[in-house]
C-alpha cells in the first residue's frame, strides 16, 4: 500500500510532507524562498519559547530531548487546520525517530480507511500529521519537527475512569471497565493497581490492540496515554483518537505487556459472558 508523499532538501532542511500539504504550498507559494524563511523563523520560535507553548502534561524523565509544543499557524497557513501540535526532538540518543512517527501514522492512517468500517472509523482515528522536518544544522536545537493536528480540549484515556464509552465498546466489540473487572483472569492485574486504575485501562486498551490486529492493522504499541479522547463538534459524539503508534520498547513496556495480556484476553473471549458476542 504506497503512501502519497512528497519530499524536498533544500541545504541542510529535509522536508517530508502528505500530499496534500504539499499540493497547499504548490498553490500558496509561487516560490519555495519565501516558505523555507517563513518555517525557519517559526521553528526558531518554537526553539526560544519552549516552556510557554509545552502541552505535555509528562515530564521527560529520560532526558530523551523530546518536546510536545502547541502553537497556532498565523505565518505558514498550509494545514487544514491552524492548531497544531509540535513534537519536537533534540535527536539524542533515547528519542524515538519522529521521522518513522511520521510515515507510521500516514501508513495506518490509510489502512484505517480501508479495513475499519464506517461506524469505526467514526470514532477511531490516528492523529493527522501534516509535515515532518529535519535540521542538520548544528546551531539548531530542534534536529526534528513533527507537525500535527492539535485536539483542542482533549484528555488522554488515562484521564478518564469510565475508559472507553459504552458506544465504543459495543462497535469494536470490547468490555467495558466494570465487565473487566468482573473477568477472573484479570485479577492480579486488578490487585497490583487497585486504586489508580491503570491497568484496567491497559487492559481494555489491549482488547483494542487485538481487535485491529485481527483486522490486519498491527499495532505493537497501544496504551492509555497514546489515546485522546475528543468530543465532536459536529455530531457531539466522542472519538479516540491514536497520537502516537510508534512502539516504545524503553518507555513505557506496552509491547511486552500487550504481549503478557493476550493470552489471558483469548481466554476472556472464550470463556467470559459479557455482551458483546
């Protein structure tokens, strides 16, 4: 399944774009002069304004040189949409690569269009990512920028303690929170988090990890804090939205874990009895 991109490296800025964002900038810019002086300005912004425009709630406890920035676009105006989220990296050596980030969500972007159905794909979408940047300069801070859409008024599903709504859940066939809860193979997972919930979550993130793995979309890395939940302006209905499905094999373990979970979900699938048959 090829991926409609296009890229362009203009001295030492490599530019990666969706095709549609770069059909924009044909339109917008008669010359690419004036776009590359406008972007450079507004990454050195970025640079220089890190702690005012931060939207990431987790602190970087591994100095992995990682930023999640939001800003309004009032200079570039090539996005669908002027609130955008900036993940930000200073490429040292734990970081994730948002360059994959990048190819990765476009990749699953399309299989999600062809292999959910309508009423799926409705209420789970991976983050639209516009435009990937690298700086191989060495008087820059940010060797990496991620543009993406901004969720305005999101929460992470960690966020919440009813996890997945009951909408949700009934058309991607998983349990809900208190159905989980009810399920015996679950039990020391209940016991080892019993307050704060986070494994219950994990688990029924993992269901939803496994319900697109049978649908041929694999994901290895799927976890509460990947997910937002956003609630439609146009239908009032909520969507989840995955922002981040690069897996993490340092921080946090979820492929190890979904991978000690799946058997115990298979077991739930053939012997627990909640509704969704």
């Amino acid at each position: 399944m090829g991926i409609t991109t296009k890229k362009l490296i203009i001295g030492q800025i490599s530019l990666h774009f969706a095709h549609s964002i770069y059909d924009r900038l044909s339109s917008e810019y008669g010359t690419l002069t004036e776009f590359i002086n406008r972007l450079q300005s507004f990454i050195i912004n970025l640079e220089s304004n890190k702690t005012e425009y931060n939207i990431n709630p987790s602190p970087d406890k591994i100095k992995s040189g990682i930023y999640i920035l939001g800003k309004e676009d009032s200079k570039l105006g090539i996005f669908p949409n002027s609130h955008l989220a900036l993940k930000c990296s200073q490429m040292k050596p734990l970081a994730e690569d948002l360059g994959k980030q990048f190819y990765r969500s476009l990749q699953l972007t399309q299989k999600f269009k062809k292999q959910l159905n309508n009423d799926q794909k409705a209420l789970l979408q991976i983050c639209p990512v516009y435009l990937y940047v690298q700086i191989s300069s060495p008087s820059s801070l940010f060797k990496q920028v991620l543009f993406m859409q901004r969720v305005k008024g999101d929460r992470t599903l960690g966020n919440t303690k009813l996890g997945f709504s009951p909408q949700f859940c009934e058309v991607f066939k998983i349990p809900s929170l208190e159905e989980i809860r009810t399920l015996s193979q679950f039990s020391l997972y209940r016991y080892l988090d019993r307050d704060k919930q986070r494994q219950v979550l994990k688990i029924q993130a993992a269901y939803l990890f496994q319900r697109l793995w049978r649908k041929g979309i694999k994901i290895f890395s799927l976890n509460q804090k990947n997910i937002l939940i956003d609630q439609a302006l146009n239908s009032g209905e909520t969507r989840y939205l995955i922002i981040d499905p690069i897996p993490y094999y340092l921080l946090p373990i979820s492929p190890i874990y979904n991978s000690l979970t799946l058997p115990l979900i298979k077991f739930g699938n053939e012997s627990a009895k909640f509704r969704h048959k």
